[in-house]
C-alpha cells in the first residue's frame, strides 16, 4: 500500500470511527482548554471555573448517554478498536466513562458547595481533576502496553498536585512529596514490566497476548521452569506492582493513610474512588489478555491465587489498622485499602475461573465476577463519596477532621448523622443497602472459583470475616455521632435539611439505599459490560 493510500485511510478510520469512539475524553479535553484561556484572558472572573468545569462534566456524561445508545441500538455487544488498536470501544469502556463522568460531576459539586478550591485555584484545581478523569478513562480502555503506561501515568501525576493544593500546609506538601517519590518508583517498576512482556512476546497489543504466551509456553514445561515464561511472569509480576500502587494493595498501600490526611476531603474521596476504577478496569483487561493460552493455565491460576492471598492480607490490614485511626480520613483511608481487597477478590475468582479446564462452560459464572465487581464499583461510588462529603462538609464549620470533632453531632446536624449511617452501615455490607448486594456477588463468585482451587473457599471466609471485623470501628464512629454528649466548646454545624448540602448528601444515601433495594438495572447494565469483555 502506496503512502498516500495509507494517509487516506488512516484519516477516514480516524475520522469515522476512532475520533467518535473517543468522544467524552475529548469532551473533557476541550473544558480543560476552555478553562485555560479563560484564565489566560480573566474571563473566569466572570464566570467561575466550576461553572465551566459542571459543564463540561455534565456534556461528557451526554456523550456517555449517546455511546450507550448507540451499542444499545445496534442491538448487539459493539466492540471496536481505535486508533490503530491502542484503545478499545465496548460497552465495558463505555460502564466506565458513563462511571467517571458521573463521578465528575459529583466531585465538582462537592467542591462548589464546600470552597476547595477558592475562586483564583479553581482553573488550575479542576484542569488536574479533568486530566486525571481522562487518564482514568484511557487506562479502562487501554488495549496496549503503551496506553497501559500513559494512562495510569496521566492519572497520576495530576493525583499528585491535588494532594498537595492545600498551599501552607506541611502535611499537605509533605503527603504530595511521599505520594510522588512512591509513585515514581512503583512507575518504573512497572515501566521495566511492560518492557519484559513486550520484548519476550514480541507485541504491546494487549489482544495478542495470550496467543503469544501460549506460543512461548508450546513445547516447555508451561511452568516457571521455561525461561521464555518465567521472563513473562516477572514482567506480569512488576506490572501488577504498578497496579497494586494504584489500588493501595498491601504491601503498597503505605502512600494511601498519609496521602488522604494530608489531602483535602474533596480529594481524598476523589482519589479513593475514581483512582480505584480505573485501575480495576485496566487490571481486568490486563488479567483476561493473559489469560486462556494453552499450556499456561496452571501458571495463570496461580496468579490468581497470589491475587487472593494478597486480597486476604489486604482485607485483614486494612480493617485492623482502621481501629486505632483518630483522624475520619485516615480511617477512611484504610477502609479504603480493605475495599479494594474485598474487590480484588472478583479480579481474583476471574483469572481462576478464566484458566480452568471448563473455562467455556464457566462463562456465565466468569461474567458474574466482573459483574459484581463494576456493581460493587458503582455502590462504592456513593457510599464513599457520601462518607467523605460528610466530613467536608463537617470541617468547614469544625475546622478540624479528628473523630472527636463529631461528638454528639446529631444534636446539631441529625441530617449529615444519618447520611454517615447510611454509608457506614453500606459500607460494611448491611442489608438493605447497596454495599450488601455488591459484596454478595463479589463473593458468589469467589466461592463458584472454590470449584477450581480450594484456596479461594479461603478467600471468601475471610472477606465474610473482615465484613465482622469492619463492623467495630465503623460504629465506634457513629457512637460517636449519635451517642456521645456534643462538647460546650465545640464549634456548631448547622446543617439543616433543605440547605443545599444536606440535598446533596442525602442525595449520595439515597443512591445507597435504592442500589440495594432495585439492584436490576444497574446490574443488567454491569452484565452488559462484561459480555463485552467475553465477545471480543
């Protein structure tokens, strides 16, 4: 094919089908621009940046709505490559980007009710929010090595100037200082990963993977005793050390207590939620890529049992460390880190069941674990967010963040109390709320892997464990709320029902509440996205 012919086509599959696909990032890229030279020529002085910023959040979550219809349309699972096969176009992109972009919305409402930013940071606050949005949403997408490593890069460096935008305060900067020099190693850990699979396999393409690796595992042992194979492993093993940084999986999560206390609330439940989901989709991309090569299903299920051992350790960590927190965000922060190990439990039934020697007849109970982990993701959405809303907005009036800080709340702001209850007790996988039903898929699904290997029969009973053990210091803290005698001295919240914070976290508990008592749409919406990942 001549040069110009090659030029023409590149144009026209640009134009007609990648430039369309990719649509909400450049949504997203185009409010960046926008606020930017409205700070270039003062016009943000007229118009607040978070004006500009809901706008162009709420314009990409149209966009979503569309790309949602269109699949839904074409009455048929869509799954294109664009651009050349560096990203992916199925409905388990498009489940994220509707994710993210919601969760936009949300943050930046949150931000506009609680202050942080003030109105000069407010472009340059939400231009980082923005870029690490679309870092998030590229990294769910990713069907390259490469989009791997620029994606979860562009997710987080932006992470890292928001942790440390509270300007003149040293827990702030010296968080964001950790958080970078942490970050910096985990990416070229992860960078010499990557160059392993790519050199030894020959291809970046994340679609080519397991044909490569069953290629180079035809012949040997299909064990670690092949050269070629235990090669490949490393590169999978310093791979998912970037990964588990993104996720705070024990033993990387020492970033995710000191960076959440130094950050802002706005930020902590931002980084707590949106960094989560996009790691989960890229790591199930990156776990079903490699998975389903012959001669290597032994190796792969052992992957997937190190990923249940370490959920296991994640979970139990997680849960014990939160007990001793006297700061709400670190302790927050922890239950965080035992979150993501109860959700790596699904990615972790996925490889086992993925690599079985019925794999063809487990497709129903392998889209059932990707399914209750996007389902978990979603409840996650509110329940956390509405945790971290609450204490935002409790510390502009308390200016302060420790738990004694909420002592006989209720009192005062019965409304942010029962919202707190709400999330809490979702949280910890009560019923009737949301966190319940996601954590009974995650470990249905756990539990159908048992059927594979024993070891993840254990994997369930400790995350059924943890769930007990969860309970302790989350109703310590809504003792605190509900029980104690509120101090003479402490500052007042007055935080009435109808004022505009508490509609928007009553908002976030109701979500909590419907998502556990209407679980069908949401869930035929996760399933669809998951059939996606199994068509393609």
């Amino acid at each position: 094919m001549l040069f110009p012919q090659l030029l023409d086509k590149l144009i026209t599959e640009t134009t007609s089908l990648s430039l369309p696909g990719f649509s909400v990032e450049l949504c997203l890229s185009a409010t960046i621009v926008a606020m930017l030279m409205m700070r270039l020529v003062n016009l943000d002085r007229l118009v607040p940046a978070s004006v500009t910023a809901v706008l162009g959040a709420f314009a990409a979550l149209v966009f979503t709505w569309l790309q949602f219809r269109q699949i839904g349309a074409a009455d048929a699972i869509v799954s294109q490559k664009i651009f050349t096969g560096l990203l992916i176009h199925d409905t388990f992109t498009v489940f994220f980007r509707a994710f993210l972009s919601l969760f936009l919305l949300l943050t930046i409402a949150l931000t506009s009710l609680t202050g942080i930013p003030d109105n000069e940071d407010g472009p340059d606050f939400y231009s980082l929010l923005f870029g690490a949005t679309i870092g998030l949403m590229i990294m769910a997408s990713a069907n390259s090595l490469l989009m791997l490593f620029v994606g979860v890069e562009m997710a987080s460096v932006p992470s890292y100037a928001m942790v440390g935008f509270l300007k003149g305060r040293k827990p702030s900067s010296e968080a964001a200082l950790k958080f970078v020099v942490y970050g910096a190693g985990a990416a070229g850990v992860m960078l010499y990963g990557i160059s392993l699979i790519a050199g030894v396999l020959g291809t970046a393409d994340m679609s080519l993977l397991a044909d490569r690796l069953g290629a180079a595992a035809a012949g040997g042992s299909g064990g670690l005793s092949d050269p070629e194979l235990r090669a490949v492993s490393l590169g999978i093993l310093l791979v998912m050390v970037g990964l588990a940084f993104k996720l705070s999986l024990v033993p990387f999560h020492f970033w995710c207590p000191d960076a959440f206390e130094g950050a802002s609330a706005e930020v902590a439940g931002f980084l707590s939620v949106a960094s989560k989901a996009g790691a989960f989709g890229l790591l199930v991309r990156f776990a079903l890529a490699l998975s389903g090569a012959p001669g290597t299903e032994s190796l792969m299920i052992a992957f997937g049992v190190g990923i249940g051992f370490i959920a296991c350790v994640t979970t139990t960590f997680g849960n014990l460390a939160a007990y001793s927190q006297t700061n709400l965000k670190r302790l927050l922060a922890y239950s965080t880190i035992a979150h993501a190990g109860y959700m790596v439990m699904a990615v972790s039934a996925l490889l086992v069941m993925s690599n079985s020697v019925n794999a063809a007849a487990m497709q129903v109970d392998i889209n059932h674990s990707v399914e209750g982990l996007l389902y978990y993701l979603f409840v996650y959405l509110f329940m956390n967010l509405g945790a971290f809303a609450v204490v935002a907005i409790a510390r502009n009036h308390t200016f302060s963040e420790e738990v004694d800080s909420f002592k006989g709340l209720v009192s005062q702001s019965p409304t942010l109390c029962i919202v707190m209850l709400i999330c809490m007790f979702s949280l910890v996988g009560m019923p009737p709320f949301g966190g319940f039903v996601g954590k009974l898929m995650i470990f249905a699904s756990a539990f159908k892997a048992g059927d594979v290997h024993w070891f993840m029969y254990v994997v369930v009973a400790f995350g059924a464990l943890n769930t007990v053990f969860s309970l302790v210091y989350y109703i310590r803290v809504l003792k605190t709320m509900f029980m104690d005698v509120r101090p003479v001295d402490a500052r007042p919240v007055p935080v009435h029902l109808g004022s505009l914070e508490s509609i928007y976290v009553v908002a976030l508990a109701a979500f909590v509440f419907l998502l556990g008592v209407l679980p069908q749409f949401l869930s035929a919406t996760a399933g669809a996205a998951a059939q996606s990942l199994a068509k393609f």
